[in-house]
C-alpha cells in the first residue's frame, strides 16, 4: 500500500534575499505561509512541484512541507519549518521582525 | 605575514569577476538554480533556512588588522551588523542577498581574502594552532606551511572534484590546539636529530563516524611533505567511496583498508610522484617564511602591569583566564573571549572587529587570530600595554574572563540558521553560559570544554568536547544527546555516549547536575573534570545525570 498522502504547502527561498516563502493558490509566493495553498493530494503536489521549475527568476529550492490547517490557513507541523516561519532565536532578526509585505 | 603576489592577486580578482557573471546569468534566467548551486558553492555561497550565508576562509586562522576590518565593513554593509567565526577558523555571514556577493567578494579580495574552496569536494581551509607563531611551546612557526597547502590545493585540478570534502590541520607544537587527530590529514611539526619534520596522521574526522586519525609515517621530512600529502589525497581520490557519501570521507577509507594498506599504496604513490618535486615547492616555501618572520619585539618594563594586576580584580582575573605564555620575554598571548555569558558563541558584531583590529594595530603587531574555539587571539601584546589593551576591552563588551570555562563553549550555528541542523545549539549555549555565570562557579570548576551540534555532522565538535551535546529531532521534538569524556589535544578521544538524550527543557539542567556532581566526585579542587572521569569511568557519571534508573535499579 501507498504510505497516505499528508497535507502539504510548497516552500522555497526567495532568489534575491533567500528568505522563506510559499505558493498560494493564485501562484504568486507569499512571506506568510498563512497564504499557502493546503495541498490534500498527491497529484496536485506533483503539479505544483512540477509548476517550480518555471519560477526559477523568483525562487530556488522548492520543496514540499507538511502542513496543516489552522484557524488562519496553512500552519507548520514540524519545528523546522516553524522557525522558518519566524527567524533565528538568538537574535530579533529575520520574519519575526520584518514587514511581510513584498509578495511576489 | 602573506602578502598575495601578483598571480594570487589575478587569481582571485578572475575568480571574482567570473562569479558576478555567473549571478547575473541566474538573476537574468539564463541559469537554473541546479547549475548555479555548484558554482556558488565554489565561492562559498549556501543557501540556509532564512537567508543565504556567505562563507570566508580565514586562512589558517590569521588576519591583520585591514582584513579584520574589511570583515567588519561587510557585517556592517551587507549583513545585519555582526559576523559568526566558527569553528573552522572561518567567518559565516548570515544575512547576504544574492545581488550583493560578487561586491562583498571584491571587498574581500582588496584585502587579499576569499571564500573559494570554503564548500564542495575540495581541499578546505587549511586550519592551525591559533598560537602559531607566538606559543612558548612551539617548534616553529607551522602557517608557511599552511600557506604553501594553502596555494597547492587551491584549484587543484586533481582535486576539485574528490568523494568529499578534505581537511588538513597543522601544528607546530606538542601541545595540540589544533584538534589535528580529528582532521582528514592531520600535520604535528616533530623533532629528530634536530632538525624538524611531521607526524602525519591521516582519518581522523568527527561527524556520523567518529574516528581518530591514525598515524601514517612517524617522521617526514619537511622537503618531503607536499608530494607526501598529494600522495594521500591521490589514493584516497581514487579509493574513496562515491557510492554512499556516509563512506566516502578518508576515514572510512582507512577503516576498510586498513592504515597499512594505505601507508603502502601512498609510498608507492609517492615515489612515482617525488621526482616530479624539483624543489620549487621549497624554493616558495623558503620566500613564505620570509613573510612569516616574527615581529619586532620590544622590551620594556612589566612593573606597571603586575601592580594593575594586584590593584584591580577583575583584571587578575581577565589575565589568570585569558592570557598565555608568549614565547618572547615581557610578551603575553591575549584570547579574547567572543563568549560573554548569554551571547552567541562566536559572533562579533562590526564595532568589536573595529575595536580589535584597532588593538591589533596598536599593540599587537597588526596580528590577529581566530581560534577554532570561536574566539579571536592577538598572538603578540606587550605585558606593558595589557591594562590599556584590557581597558579598550571592556569598553567594547569583550572583556569576558572566561577562557577555557564551562561558558565558553563551542556551538555550530544549529537549527537557528543551518538547513542540515536538526536541533537548535545556540540557545543551549545561551542557556547553560547564563546558569553558569548565575552560580558564580566556573572558576571553581576549571577547565571545561563543553561542545554542543546542532546534528550529526558535527561541526560543534561534540565528540571532543569533555561534555558534548548533539541536538537531534526525535519524532519532531528538539532532544539532546550528552557524551562525555571526549578530548581534542594530542591525547584526542571520542567521547561515550551518556544515555538516552534530554528535552530541551531537561538538558540544562542535566548539564548543571553533571557539573555539580563532578565538583562532589573530584579528588581535589585541581582534578579536571576530564581526569575525574579518565580515574572514575562513566558510571558514576550516568548515575547523577539519570538518577531515577539509579533508584529503580536499587
């Protein structure tokens, strides 16, 4: 048997600053993974994955990261993806501290 | 110290023009991220969790004062203020944006810096006893030698595409400070009949595999030592394993092969490449020396430095913890502490690479070092001038006195930056330094070398440190394995793992428990706790830090 599929929401590094961001729906990448698109299928994060390769201009490393749905949207389940979300603990730096404005 | 010549000059200043093109093909589109990530990586360019982190090779741990200035010009233009040294003598950059590295390369390479060679299968930095040149116990000087590895093995072409990363470590003293048992090639300068030459020890490394290197030729001539070491990187560059990267370091290599395998396949090597060795590699070593020359010393009286040292207690303190014996009458070499209590191990922010470069240039010589150990040395201070040196210290916040405490801890940056981490250091760095200053008892404790990894890979050097702490996700929670016992010096030993690992709650705590109860356990006040476990063994050690099996047991 196939292992079942878990939520997931595509991740990656913005190509110029290299912080975190997340595909949306409309196919834009959010600094909040809050805008995320919840993916609840397999078939759909291949096609998302497969959609990266075009973004090449914006983004670099995209993979998929299990998620789940919270009272916002999409939120991280495992601490890794948590702190991408923020920034470092040692210091006020990064998300925690920046505008989450510039989409793109 | 080395100036670059002419062809190091133009070297590095192609290397940096064919990186801008390079970011501006990927930036254009005309390079996908799978072609460019080997050529950034090349330049010492990663990509991590929040930002991409520019690595710079601090060859073999030396600086001047223009270069540490330089570091502080790009902490402070390019990045939030502040860089990290780490444990491989280099300085990591954790806030670069793309657009800005070739400028910020071409800033190193006016100061004759790069980061070539700092990533990838390559030969790395090649990393020294930050006392080199200064130690009272040193044989000579080893960094000529460094900066000869250093020219030989940059772009190599034999050597830019190996199974994996290859380190080299030297030292020119019996008294190990450069952790040489745990590196790839491991150099020791000895002395036979006068005259100097080199333990080489190869297979050393930390990482999923602890090992410590094992000892390939107990005396090799200097002349001997470049084709000798081309020699081992040749065979294992053939044997190394490139099926499964967890094989393919030398160690491993060693471990299957068995070192007299090796030693007889690199003799062999060696004498077919030996002849192609016409001297000129000796001829370049004989004008680094030349560089290398030491500094003129002075003399001067050291009445008014012992009468500050009575008259003021903090400074006693500062100079018993931070200074070491100078090989020059009058002389003392200066740690600077980049572990006050609470802060991150090994970070400075761009006013203190000022302020010591500042230091450096009025009484140190223009030298300064970065220690493996993640603090910063001026190798060369006058006796005379350590109350104004110490004053300017204190000034900048890093007057800490704690050398070779349990605060003064070596930490890789962890899950707080690195995308291989898979727990987070620097926090429990934070933490167990702020406990420690909050008992006011390190200095009863003494000599204590705590390691803390933020994963496997070691780069923390848990496995040598006399209490090492590995931070690993264990079903998606922060959990920190503790060994104990390990030993980076020339009497090098992997650490033994404690038992099952702590909570990130739990581990400070466990950590304050096991300090506690050595201090109990210790024969006298001047037992180490590494000689407390050498005569005690690990159990009584496992019994304070999991005292409910104890109490089941019972």
């Amino acid at each position: 048997m196939p292992k079942d599929f878990t939520p997931k929401v595509v991740t990656a590094n913005r190509l110029m600053e290299g912080d975190a961001v997340w595909l949306t729906a409309n196919g834009y990448w959010s600094s909040d993974i809050h805008d995320a698109e919840f993916i609840t299928d397999e078939g759909t994060a291949n096609l998302r994955m497969l959609d990266t390769e075009t973004q090449a201009h914006l983004i670099a490393g995209a993979y998929l990261a299990d998620a789940a749905m919270g009272d916002k949207g999409p939120e991280p389940t495992h601490f890794r993806e948590d702190f991408r979300t923020r920034g470092p603990s040692n210091y006020a730096h990064g998300k925690q501290v920046d505008k989450v404005d510039n989409n793109v | 110290m080395y100036k670059y010549n002419d062809f190091d000059e133009s070297f590095v200043r192609e290397r940096v023009a064919q990186f801008r093109g390079q970011v501006a093909r990927r930036i254009d589109g005309s390079l996908t991220e799978d072609e460019f990530k080997p050529l950034r990586l090349m330049n010492g360019l990663y990509l991590q969790l929040h930002a991409y982190m520019l690595r710079v090779a601090v060859p073999y741990g030396t600086l001047n004062s223009a270069q540490m200035d330089m570091l502080a010009h790009l902490a402070q233009t390019y990045d939030k203020g502040y860089g990290h040294f780490t444990t491989r003598q280099n300085i990591q950059y954790n806030w670069p944006e793309l657009g800005d590295v070739p400028d910020m390369l071409s800033n190193l390479a006016d100061v004759g810096m790069h980061a070539i060679q700092t990533s990838g299968n390559t030969i790395r930095n090649v990393t020294a006893d930050h006392f080199a040149g200064a130690a009272a116990d040193e044989i000579a000087d080893p960094r000529p030698v460094a900066e000869l590895l250093r020219q030989w093995s940059t772009d190599h072409p034999e050597f830019q595409f190996m199974p994996r990363k290859f380190k080299i470590a030297i030292t020119g003293s019996p008294n190990d400070r450069a952790v040489t048992k745990a590196h790839d090639i491991g150099l020791r300068m000895v002395l036979r009949d006068g005259a100097a030459g080199y333990e080489v020890i190869v297979g050393g490394g930390l990482g999923r595999t602890p090992m410590i290197g094992k000892v390939i030729t107990d005396f090799l001539p200097q002349a001997d030592l470049l084709p000798y070491v081309e020699a081992i990187v040749s065979v294992w560059n053939r044997l190394g394993r490139r099926d499964n990267k967890y094989k393919s370091r030398i160690k491993i290599t060693v471990h299957e092969h068995g070192i007299d395998e090796i030693r007889r396949l690199v003799d062999a090597r060696f004498a077919e490449i030996r002849p192609s060795f016409s001297g000129v590699d000796q001829d370049m070593l004989a004008e680094i020396e030349a560089q290398f020359a030491p500094p003129a010393f002075k003399t001067a009286d050291t009445k008014g430095y012992e009468a500050v040292r009575l008259a003021n207690p903090a400074f006693r303190s500062w100079t018993d913890t931070n200074l070491t014996q100078h090989r020059a009458d009058g002389y003392a070499i200066v740690s600077i502490s980049i572990k006050k209590h609470g802060a991150t191990p090994g970070d400075a922010t761009a006013d203190q690479m000022r302020v010591m470069a500042d230091l450096a240039r009025t009484y140190g010589h223009d030298e300064l070092r970065i220690s493996h150990e993640q603090n910063v040395i001026l190798p060369h201070v006058h006796k005379s001038d350590l109350p104004k040196l110490y004053a300017a210290l204190r000034s900048a916040d890093l007057a800490t006195a704690n050398i070779g405490l349990a605060s003064d801890i070596i930490a890789c940056p962890g899950m707080d930056y690195c995308a291989l981490a898979t727990a987070r250091s620097i926090p429990i760095a934070q933490e167990i330094a702020t406990r420690f200053d909050e008992l006011k008892i390190e200095h009863d404790i003494g000599a204590l070398k705590i390691k803390i990894s933020g994963c496997i890979n070691a780069c923390g050097h848990h496995h040598v440190g006399h209490i090492g702490i590995l931070g690993l996700d264990r079903a998606g929670v922060e959990n920190y394995q503790i060994t104990l016992g390990g030993d980076h010096t020339e009497t090098a030993a992997v650490g033994e793992r404690a038992g099952p690992g702590f909570s990130a709650a739990e581990i400070v705590p466990a950590i304050e428990r096991l300090v506690l109860g050595y201090m109990d356990l210790r024969q006298a006040s001047d037992e180490t706790f590494l000689e407390a476990y050498r005569r005690l063994g690990v159990a009584p050690f496992k019994a304070i830090l999991y005292p409910q099996e104890k109490a089941n047991a019972a």
